[in-house]
C-alpha cells in the first residue's frame, strides 16, 4: 500500500474525521452543559455562563430520612450487582464458550442456534415471567436474583463472542497440556482463561454494563431503598411532572462515567476480543 | 521405557474409514518412524497411541498393559507437536515444569530436573524467555526439553521439523538421534520426509492410505522394498520405474522394453510388470550390449555427483552419477547403463507387489 | 463442665434457674418488638413530601406500641407494574400512596380493598369533600385522601401586574407579551395534553362519558373546547406549539413565559426570586364559566392482601390525622385534603394555598373508572392533530370516538382449550419420540458417553439460560393464547393471532395495523443496518492507515456512543430535536432553513429516530471492522496495487471480500438488536405523529402496558416478533451456507 496519500485526499478524510468528532461529542456536551448549570433556565446553544457543580453537590449527597448517605450506598449496590454479574456472567459464558468451541457434541448446533434466536426474544413478555420464576425461587428481594438475570442476559452475545475468540486458540495447546497430565479443569483454567483475556476483558465490560445500566428490574424485585442501584435512584429526577434535568444529567453522567472509563481502559481488547473469531 | 503394542487398530470418522487395521508392535527402546504421504493416517495413528483420539476398534497397550480406555494423562507418553504447542503466557522455564508441577513434584526437583534438561538442550540462557521471543530453533527444543522433562514411557513426534528450513533441519535431525541414543526410549516418530525417516528410524513403517505398505529396517526398506509405492517413496532422488514385459527364454526369463533388452538367469512370472531401478544403479557403459539405451535430456551437476535425466523409450529416467562421469554426456546423445542384477526390483503390473523368482534356487 | 459435676444439686439447679431468666431477659424483648404488626407502605414523593411523611411514619412508629411502619419509595416510573406484579403474589405492601384514578382498575383487579364503613362517617368530614369524592368507586370508599393536585394560573408579576379575570383580557395581554423571534409568549400550557384540556373542556360544559358511562368524546361542547384551545395556540399564536419535557419550567424562569397553566408542582420549580403570583383560571367569555380543571388526589389505599386490615386502618387514618396533614402542608408544602389545616395561620396565610383551594371548587375528580383508560391516548392524539393542524376539532374528536369503540370491544369469547391441548400434546410426544430415536442410535450414546465433559462445561450456562431466559419466553408465549381482564386470564386459543394478523378493526395503512407497523420496522432496520454499516466501515477505513494523524484520539473518541447508556443518550437526542428550542433547528435556521416539526410528520420524525440510533449503533460496527481490518494481510493489497487496481477497486474486490466474514454475524446481530431497539423509538419520537413510527417492538409495548393492560395481545404481537426474526435468520444462515440445511 502507498504510504502517503495526496494531500487533498488527507486534508479530506480529517475533514471528515473532524465532522464525526464534533456529532459524537455534541450531544455530550449538551449533558455535560445541562449538569452545569445551576438553576433550570432557558438556554439555546452550548456555553456555560456560571459553571456550577451544585447538580453534583446535591445528586451525591443524597441522604434518607434516617440520614443514612444514601447515594454512597446506591453506588455500593451498583457496584456490587455489576461486579458479581461480571463475574457470574464470564463464568456462565467462558465455560458455555469453551465447551461450544472444543467439543463437538451431540447438542452443540442445537445450543448454537438457540443462542442466537435468544437475542431475538423480545424483552417485553420476559419481565412479569422472570419476576414469578424470582419468586418461585425466593430470589426475589435479594440482590443474587437481580445478579443472575443481568448475567443471563449478557449471556448469549458473551458467548457468541468468546467462543469466536477461543476458536483461534490453537487446539495442539490444550493437547499438550492434556499430555502433559493436565485435567480438563486444569486445560480450562490454565491455558485457555490466560490466552482468552482479550475476549473475556470485552465480555466482562459486557456483563459490566447490563448490569449496570438496567434499572425496570431493579426497580420491580428490590424491596429496600438502601438496596436499590443508582440507575433506579437517579429515576427520581426525571418522575412524572416534575423533572429535574439538571439533576438527572449530573447523575447520568456520574452513572455513565465508570463504563465510559471502563470502555477506554479497554478499548484495545475491544478491537481484538469482538472479530478474532470470524476473520482467521 | 516401554513397548507398544497396537492390535487390529481402525478409525472411522463418521461413514469414512480413516485406518482399517493397523497392527504393529514396536519394541522397547526402538525409533520408530511412521512415514507416508498427507493424509495416510500416520498422525491419527500417533494420536491414538497419545490417546488424544479414540481408536473406534482394536486395541493399544503400552508396556503390554492395554491403555485404550486410559486418559492421555494416564498413559505417560509425551508428545512434540509441528507447531511445537508451546504455551504462549508461560516463560520457557514455566513451559518445562508445566507437568512436572502438575503432578504435583517437589519444586526442589523441579527446579532440579528444569536446569538439567535445559542444560542438555542448551537452553540454559533462554530459561526466562517466552516463547515470542525465540527463533524456530530454540522453540523446537523447548519442545524436546517439555517433552524429555517428564521422563515419559514413550515419546511421540508429529513432524516436528517440518516447520524449520532446511539447513536447520539437518542439524536439528542429528540432534535428535543423538538424544535418543543417550535417552534409549521408545520413540515414534511421524514424518512425511523419507530422508528423515531414513537418518532417525531403527525401524520405518510406510503407510499408504491407512495401510501398512512395509515394516522394516531403513536398510530393508531400502533394499527389498515390499512393493512399488515403497520402492517409489524411499530414496532419492527416487527409483526409475519402466513397464517391461517378461517372457520365457529357456530356463531363465527375458525382459523386454523399449530401449531394454535383458536376459535374467532365473524364471520370473510371465507378462507385463514394472522393473524398478535405482538411479545410482544405472551404471554408464560403453558397451554396445549394455542392456539399457536411452537418450540424454538435461545433467544437472551437484558438486561431486550429478543427476543425468533422459529416456529410455518414452519413460523419462534418472542416474545418479559422478559429475565427472556425467560431464562426458551431451544433451541429446545416446547414453547406455549396465545393471547389476541385485540391483533389479520387479513389481506386479496391477497390485504394485513385489515379484520374485520362481524358487528354483532354494 | 468437670467443676460443674462436682458441685451441690441446689447449686447447680440455681444456676441453670438463673441462665433461663437470662434466656428470658434476652430473648423476650426482641420478641416482643415483633409482636407489633409490620406494614408496609409504598410511596413515590420525592424530596420535602417524602420528608415530611417518613417524619410522620416515624412520629407514628414511636407512639404506637403495636404498629410498625416500614416505607418504601418506589419510583414513579415503575409504581403501577411493580403494584399489579406484587400484590396478586403476596409481596405487595399493606398500604400504598399514589393518585387516586386507578382506583376503578385495582377494586375490578382484586389488589384494592374498599374500607367503606371503616371510618366513622364524623372522622370523614374532615376531608374536603372534593377529594372524598374522587376515592368513590363504585359508591364504595376506596381509601383516604392526603393532598390534591389541580391546575391554576401562574403569572411573572414583571410582565403581568394584575392576572387577568377572563380569558378575553388574558388573550390580549398575551398577545402584547409574544415574541416569537425572541422565543416569548403570552401564555404557556400543554395544549397537546388532555389532562390540562380537560379544564377547558368542562369549562364549555363538555362531558367525558354518555349517560351510561361510556367514553363519549365528540359532543359539540367538546369540539368548541377544542376549537378554542386551537385557536389560542394557532390563531392568535400567544402558546407554543408543542411543549414538551420541561420547557414551561425553562420559559417561565426565563421570564419568557408571562403566564402559565400548571399545578402545585410547579412550585417547587420555580426559581428563588422570581417575582410570581397564583390565580384562579379566568373565566372562559364564551362560556361565561371558568374553565373546570380536573383534580387529582393523592390517596391512601389498603392492598387487598394485606393481612391486618384493622392495623391498617388505623395507620391510614393517623397519616390522614390534622396533625400529620399539618406536617405534610407546611414542611412537604402539600395541597393537604383536610379542612382545619387550611384554616390554621400557616396555611391561610398562604396566598398560594388560598387559591388552589379555590379553584378546587371549581373542578372535575379524574375520573376514576377502567374504562376512563381508553380516552386518554385517543384525545391526546386528537389534541396533537388539531394543534399541528392536520385536522379539525370535529373530525379529530370523531376519530378519537371511532378509535375508542375501537379499543373497547370486549375480550374475544372464551375458547375450547381442549383441541389445543391435544395439538400440543401431540407435538410433544412427537418430540420426544423423535428424541429418544437418537437416543436410541449407539454412535448418539457414545458420542455423548466421549463428551461428558462438554456437557460439564456447557451445564452451567445453560442452567441459567434455561431457567431465566427460556422458560420466561415460553411462559410469556403462552400468555399470547389468553385474554387478560381485570386481573384475570381466560383461555381464547389462537383469536389474538387472529386479530393481530386480520388486522379487522383498522385499515392496512393505519398505524394501528400490525402490516403497517411491520413494514415500518423492516424499513426502519435496513436503512439503519445499512447506515451502521457504510459509516463503520467508513471510519474503519478512515482510520486504518498508521499515519492518519490522531488515529488513537479518533478512535478511542469514536467509542463514546457506545459507553453513554442508551435511555440517556435518547433522551438528549429527543431535546436537540425539538421543534422550538432543540439545537436541530438553531442549526438549520443558521443556514438559513426553515425550522421543521421535526415529530409532526412521517418522515422527518422517523429521521429523528434514525440519527438517534445511527449515532449510537455506528461504533459496533466500526470496532468489528477495525478487527477484521488487522487480519488482512497487507501483501494482498500490495499485489492487487501491483496489478494496477485503484483504491477504490481495491476495497471492492480485494478488502470487501475479506471484510465479510467478519461482518457478516455482526451485520445479522445488529439486525436483530435494531428490530427491537425499543429504547429509541419509545423515548425519541414516542411514535409520534399518530403513532406511525412505531415499530413492532414498541408497539407491543404499548399495547402491554400504555394501553389498557392486553397482555395477550402485546404477547401475539412478541411472538409474532420472534418467528419474523427467526425466519430471517433462518434466511441468512441458508444464503451463508448453502451446502447446509
């Protein structure tokens, strides 16, 4: 490939790089203005007159009538739900992967496709369902029923995904490993989960952020204010005739940040973790 | 150390059969290679006997025990893959001890046993390298030194020098034997390459199509091929094969071709078959009843010797030649060989099977 | 243990005697705390209303030495479906507070019990009788009324000194006041919004039901009140068009708004300092009669589950206590139901309170029937039609008539489920045979016997898909075969299929039509797949090269998108479109364009969409294709170069190719994701105009939980959904490979 392009041709293409940045960052930065400023007043274009973090101030600050801080447990409960359906979910996903990707068993075309027509149920008949089988298992008002329905549901494209990226780990490894004396537990976690990283880093951000952005469930099973995640604390900004934008968008962009700083950290894997499977 | 036994072994992959039958038994402390063309069932053979396939009939014992039902693990055998199968997240240290630490041996030994397989390999300076980091060389013998750590009953290689080029190759073959004369353990070595198989094996066994064409010593192989597709794999640059028809000329037989005349003191089967001849038994002669004439097309010198490719009839042929013999030939011209008659290999025309006299001699 | 043996009986005796009153002692306080009855009380007000009444909850649960309350807020959002999932299964509360229209809905339902007779009728007469009268379903008492909610007139007294005394003198100080270059109008209200309508319409005598109480929309009173209204907003142009979100809020602290028709919640939004007044609606001239608001009263209702119906009780009425109305009137500045609080200094003495109270005589309870839930989407279109001006009073109201029969008609009859049962039985049967047939094959046995671990590995996976993906599937299939009315489900066999499929009651074309509605969403997921594709693979290519200067910055900015979560990313995409004050518009009028009503026709508010979802969807594609763009090896593109293709050939015959097997999945899930992308269409345009751009997904939404509860319907619809998107996967997995079957 020539290693230059003209320089009309160069000139173009930032040009067009520069469009796509400005419609990618504008609708941010409306966010960004909206959480700034103070009062809800009236403004047509983008400029801060008065920067003020009071929107943060009163969003974090948030404390029940017991005085308990009550943000600062929301952002627990988010963090754990997420952090346990990240972890559910590569473990639901890794070994459903792995097993699609290294045996060919009676059944495995079968769960194949299944995979693939699971991400064409509509979610509109599931919720009254999940919330009778919740019950059923006296799931209900705990945070593991919540935990195993996120990870559920990340679930499919997880392993659609990893099981593309485990297909490009050459099967003589784990045959060596197997003469080598190695169990297939000990194949499973010893070669494949070390050369899968890239794979199950995307699918950790996956399960990560169902997880962490869902709040109709959550706002149906938990029983317990203290118990509720922030997605489902910041719907009081933005209830019924009252709506508080600059509140919702300074707790939209405190919720959005940790995926958007995840989603940086692994951008790089992203590229690799997503096609590794379909072009070799 | 251990023998190999495999007893009526096939495979089968769905309604195709891959192997009908193999028996083979493989002693002690022998180098075995198993050697055919792609596809003829020699790494399923191999893979068998490491247990990472399922054999659909017959039955393999190492060390006379049957090991069929046994987990790889179970068998202790190891193997050194063509794409040397090193772990790509583990240093070469971590590679060697792999199994070691997953039986579980004291890091002590370990630790021990790491360096004096490194040691023997010279790998010593490479021990905290991954496996990236190494040329084609070295990741063969971290190979080598995985597999020689475990201390294994059997070893198996699956063309494991297939990958390197040729220079290296050579030096990595005479490694190799080197280390099976110091190690003395049951080998089984799987190649396409029949000068591999030649320079390794104590024992060759040629496979053609899930068939065992010929067990043998290379030397055996070399001689008394069994029949005309071990005649045509083994040697190089390989045999000359001339359709020739036979007759009886009192008590012996005649042969006749195109370009050959040749009368045999013994009585061979009546009618057409193949005469093999290797091309360093094709001796140039001045002589004008020299059975063989056939015109010269190209010489191609190769230092000392040199390859003389011609016709006899319309069959183009090889001799291998000293160069300054073959310097006295011109493109074009009239060339005539004498042949020893040990050296002529008769085969059946349809089943490529190796022909001999009628007894007579017995 | 030792010593103990070895000491005297009595000794031993009175140590055991003392260790039982300790066990006593220790265990008999905790027990006695539980021996208070536990409630639960849900509740969604938010700030100084929700401090005020866990002040009173805990006020009540110190005093009481029997009763423990234990409050819950559930957001607003999810209040109604979470109420209806918990109560039938027992893990409702005891009480819950919210407004009271849905009484009719939960009594029919069975989650609502009445408390008629539980109150002494002398206690009740501290209530105005307004609100009393809205907790009235089905001359039951159905629960306590808290506070109340109507609208009057606010007005910025720098603009309007005096509020005026009829809509006449408003229409010409408005008029006086509008600008609309410079975004100011005279008077601002939700014109497209029944619930503000409604105080127009009873103020020209209108009328929501017949005389035996069915929806009856088109009266020649209602059509005046319409025909007013539009004439305020197109006519005279002293209101804005469409007013959406919290636009009035903005305008009014502004001072762009001189006037404005909201309720007490608008109190609380109104900005320190701004010099504002509260007055009674003006009279109507045309009527002579004041516009009749509708009120809306926050109630306290019993669950019909709840186990302590007499406990219960007496916790509604201590909430409802002068006392803690007092509270929730001064600290949760609540519009409170009791008469003597508003008698009290504090209260009366509040300009603001006087006039709510005021007009509350002049106004109309919501109504509070099931069947009041078949108006509001018909008149809220028919409102939206005539204020953008696609149609007149009368013709709008007559198609909200037509569209209200519509929807009323009964459940389909109940079916024999015995024929089903026997198909259903049959297919089974039939599976299993045919399972146990491979079962039965030897190489079936021992290919399974040889891959046990396989089935280890696959185990847990699909455990949990089974049991939390699958079966709530089929279990919410199943709901497709019945009818839901009034908390109940009956049997009617494949009539919702029927329906949805023959499509009887509207035309092909109309946006109700599930033809309509497919052909919408096929041609809404093609050209956003499509997009997805051209821009991804687009910026992929843009950015592949090594030397494109700052490729690591684009990239890594390019993901952005993708990390915003989507309901907020809609929800901001939904502000920049609109029509007065979105960003779309500034831009477009920069350029000197005319502004366009970006949600009033077809087109441009299904562009709406589409931009909103091209800008999220576009980042998926552009990461795949950068992935598979690494795994091309460069040699190839050399030699095609070599052979003297141009770059443009290049990408066709050489990168193109190699690209597909990448893209190809990627292109079949995005498919699939953007035929349900319900989170766009549900919050960008909402359908809007007149629900044509719904796609099926939203659709089925709606018709599960916006519109009257058909749950069987909405699951048809699901169903319906799933076998389109299997079809075509079953399509694609054909054209990519054809040797399979």
């Amino acid at each position: 490939m020539e290693k230059r392009a003209s320089f009309g041709r160069q000139a173009l293409r930032q040009l067009i790089l520069l469009i796509v940045s400005v419609i990618v960052i504008y609708p941010v930065l409306w966010v960004v203005q909206t959480a700034m400023t103070p009062a809800q007043e009236f403004r047509r274009e983008i400029a801060v007159s008065s920067w003020s973090f009071d929107n943060f101030r009163d969003v974090v600050s948030t404390k029940d009538a017991r005085g308990r801080w009550l943000f600062g447990r929301q952002l627990w409960n988010s963090l754990a739900v997420a952090g346990v359906t990240t972890l559910f979910g590569i473990f639901l996903a890794l070994t459903g992967a792995y097993a699609l990707s290294r045996f060919d068993f009676p059944g495995r075309e079968t769960g194949l496709a299944t995979l693939l027509v699971t991400q064409m149920f509509p979610g509109v008949v599931m919720a009254i369902p999940i919330y009778i089988i919740l019950d059923k298992l006296k799931l209900l008002n705990s945070m593991w029923g919540l935990t195993l329905v996120y990870s559920t549901t990340a679930i499919p494209f997880c392993i659609w995904m990893l099981k593309g990226y485990i297909d490009t780990i050459p099967k003589d490894l784990e045959e060596a490993a197997l003469l080598d004396g190695a169990t297939r537990w000990q194949i499973f976690t010893r070669i494949a989960l070390p050369l899968a990283r890239p794979a199950i880093a995307v699918t950790a951000l996956f399960s990560f952020m169902t997880a962490w952005n869902e709040f109709i469930l959550a706002a149906t099973f938990l029983n317990q204010e203290t118990a509720y995640t922030l997605p489902v604390a910041i719907q009081r900004y933005v209830e019924s005739e009252k709506t508080a934008w600059g509140h919702f968008a300074a707790a939209a962009i405190l919720v959005s940040l940790p995926v958007v700083a995840l989603f940086f950290a692994l951008q790089r894997h992203l590229v690799g973790g997503l096609t590794a499977g379909s072009v070799k | 150390m251990a023998s190999v036994t495999l007893r009526g072994v096939g495979k089968d992959f769905g309604a195709t059969t891959i192997l009908p039958s193999i028996d083979l038994e493989i002693a002690d402390g022998t180098f075995l290679v198993l050697v055919g063309p792609s596809g003829c069932g020699k790494s399923t053979v191999l893979r068998i006997v490491a247990g990472l396939e399922a054999a659909t009939r017959g039955d393999v014992a190492i060390d006379g025990e049957s090991v069929t039902d046994k987990k790889p693990r179970d068998r202790d055998v190891a193997m050194v893959f063509q794409s040397y199968a090193l772990y790509p997240h583990m240093t070469v240290r971590e590679n060697l001890a792999f199994a070691l630490r997953l039986r579980k041996d004291p890091q002590a030994a370990i630790d021990a046993r790491v360096a004096e397989v490194g040691e023997m390999l010279g790998l010593g300076a490479l021990l905290e390298r991954f496996p990236r980091q190494l040329s084609g060389g070295q990741r063969q013998r971290v190979a080598m030194g995985r597999a020689i750590v475990r201390r294994p009953r059997v070893f198996l290689f699956d063309e494991p020098l297939s990958t390197l080029d040729a220079a290296l190759r050579g030096k990595l073959r005479v490694e190799l034997k080197r280390l099976h004369q110091q190690l003395k353990s049951t080998m089984i070595y799987v190649t396409h390459d029949q000068i591999e198989a030649m320079t390794l094996a104590d024992q060759i066994v040629v496979l053609n199509g899930g068939v065992i064409q010929q067990h043998g010593t290379p030397d055996e192989l070399y001689r008394r091929p069994a029949n005309r597709f071990v005649a045509g794999f083994i040697g190089s640059p390989p045999m000359n094969f001339l359709d020739v028809e036979i007759a009886k000329d009192g008590d012996g037989s005649a042969m006749r071709a195109p370009g050959l005349e040749l009368r045999l003191p013994e009585r061979w089967p009546e009618g057409p078959a193949v005469l093999g001849l290797r091309p360093n038994d094709l001796v140039p002669s001045d002589d004008a009843a020299a059975p063989l004439s056939g015109e010269v097309d190209v010489v191609e010198p190769i230092g000392w010797e040199a390859h003389l490719h011609g016709r006899i009839g319309e069959t183009p042929v090889c001799a291998q030649l000293t160069a300054d013999v073959a310097r006295r030939y011109e493109p074009a011209s009239t060339i005539r060989f004498d042949i020893a008659p040990r050296a002529l290999h008769l085969f059946d025309r349809d089943s490529g099977a190796r022909l001999s006299a009628e007894a007579q001699d017995a | 243990m030792l010593d103990d043996e070895r000491r005297p009986a009595s000794v031993r005796t009175s140590r055991r005697f003392a260790f039982a009153l300790a066990l006593l002692v220790v265990g008999g306080f905790p027990s006695l705390v539980t021996a208070r009855t536990t409630l639960t009380l849900w509740h969604s007000y938010q700030g100084d209303e929700r401090k005020a009444l866990e002040t009173s909850v805990a006020r009540l649960n110190e005093r009481s030495t029997t009763i423990r309350v234990n409050s819950l807020w559930v957001p607003y959002s999810a209040f109604i479906r979470r109420l209806n999932q918990a109560i039938p299964r027992g893990h409702g509360p005891d009480l819950f507070i919210f407004a009271h229209e849905h009484i009719g809905n939960w009594v029919e339902s069975g989650r609502l019990q009445p408390i008629e007779g539980a109150v002494p009728t002398s206690e009740l007469d501290r209530f105005f009788p307004e609100t009393l009268a809205a907790l009235r379903y089905d001359d039951k008492l159905c629960g306590l009324p808290l506070a109340f909610k109507n609208l009057v007139l606010f007005y910025n007294r720098k603009l309007v000194p005096t509020p005026p005394k009829s809509f006449d003198e408003l229409i010409r100080i408005a008029k006086r006041l509008t600008r609309h270059e410079e975004h100011r109008y005279g008077l601002v209200f939700k014109s497209t919004d029944f619930y503000v309508h409604a105080a127009f319409l009873f103020g020209f005598g209108g009328t929501l039901f017949d005389e035996r109480g069915r929806p009856r929309l088109d009266t020649p009173e209602n059509v005046r009140s319409l025909e007013f209204v539009r004439d305020l907003v197109r006519r005279e142009q002293i209101v804005p068009r469409n007013v959406a979100g919290d636009l009035i809020t903005k305008l009014f602290n502004a001072g762009l708004a001189a006037m404005v028709i909201n309720g007490p919640w608008f109190l609380g939004e109104i900005k320190a300092g701004l010099d504002f007044g509260v007055a009674p609606l003006p009279v109507l001239s045309q009527s002579g009669r004041p516009p009749r608001p509708f009120v809306t009263v926050d109630g306290i209702f019993l669950s019909a589950k709840s186990n302590h119906r007499a406990a219960a009780i007496e916790v509604m009425r201590a909430l409802t206590s002068d006392d803690a109305a007092f509270l929730r009137a001064t600290l949760g500045k609540q519009l409170v139901a009791n008469r003597a609080v508003h008698r009290r200094p504090e209260v009366r003495d509040d300009p603001k309170a006087r006039v709510f109270r005021q007009q509350l005589r002049d106004t109309v309870p919501m109504p509070n029937v099931p069947a009041m839930r078949f108006v509001w989407e018909p008149a809220n279109r028919a409102l939206r039609k005539v204020m953008r001006g696609a149609a007149e009073p009368r013709a709008a109201l007559t198609e909200a008539q037509k569209r209200i029969r519509m929807l009323m008609q009964p459940p389909p009859p109940p079916a024999n489920p015995v024929p089903y049962a026997i198909v259903l039985g049959l297919l089974l049967l039939g599976a299993v045979a045919l399972w146990i047939r491979r079962l039965a094959q030897p190489q079936m046995r021992r290919a399974m016997r040889e891959n046990r671990a396989a089935y280890a590995f696959a185990a847990p996976a699909t455990i949990t898909l089974l049991g939390l993906l699958i079966t709530p599937f089929v279990m919410g299939a199943v709901v497709a075969f019945f009818a839901y009315r009034n908390g109940a489900f009956t049997f009617v066999g494949a009539r919702n299929f029927v329906d949805v499929l023959l499509s009887r009651e509207v035309g092909l074309t109309d946006p109700l039509s599930f033809y309509y509605t497919f052909a919408v969403t096929v041609l809404w997921t093609a050209l956003n797949v499509a997009a997805h594709l051209v821009i991804g693979v687009a910026l992929a290519m843009a950015l592949r090269d090594k030397w494109v200067k700052l490729r690591a910055f684009y990239r890594v900015l390019f993901i952005l998108p993708w990390a915003v979560p989507n309901y907020i990313t809609a929800l901001v995409w939904r502000g920049i479109f609109d029509e007065e004050f979105g960003s779309m518009n500034a831009l477009l009028q920069a350029l000197g364009a005319e502004p366009v009503n970006w949600f009033s026709h077809f087109w441009t508010s299904f562009a709406a969409n589409m931009v909103t979802n091209m800008w999220l969807g576009f980042p998926f594609m552009m990461v795949v294709t950068l992935g598979a763009l690494q795994a091309i090896p460069s040699d190839l593109e050399e030699a095609a170069a070599v052979d003297g293709a141009s770059a443009a050939q290049r990408f066709r015959h050489v990168v193109l190719p190699l690209l597909a097997p990448a893209l190809i999945p990627a292109v079949i899930m995005g498919t699939v994701w953007t035929f349900n992308m319900f989170n766009v269409i549900y919050l960008v345009s909402g359908g809007e105009p007149d629900g044509s751009t719904e796609i099926l997904i939203s659709e089925a939404y709606k018709w599960a939980f916006d519109r009257y509860e058909r749950y069987g319907y909405a699951s048809a619809y699901a169903l319906l959904i799933f076998f389109i998107l299997l079809g075509y996967s079953r399509l694609t997995r054909r054209l990519r490979e054809p040797g399979r079957t």
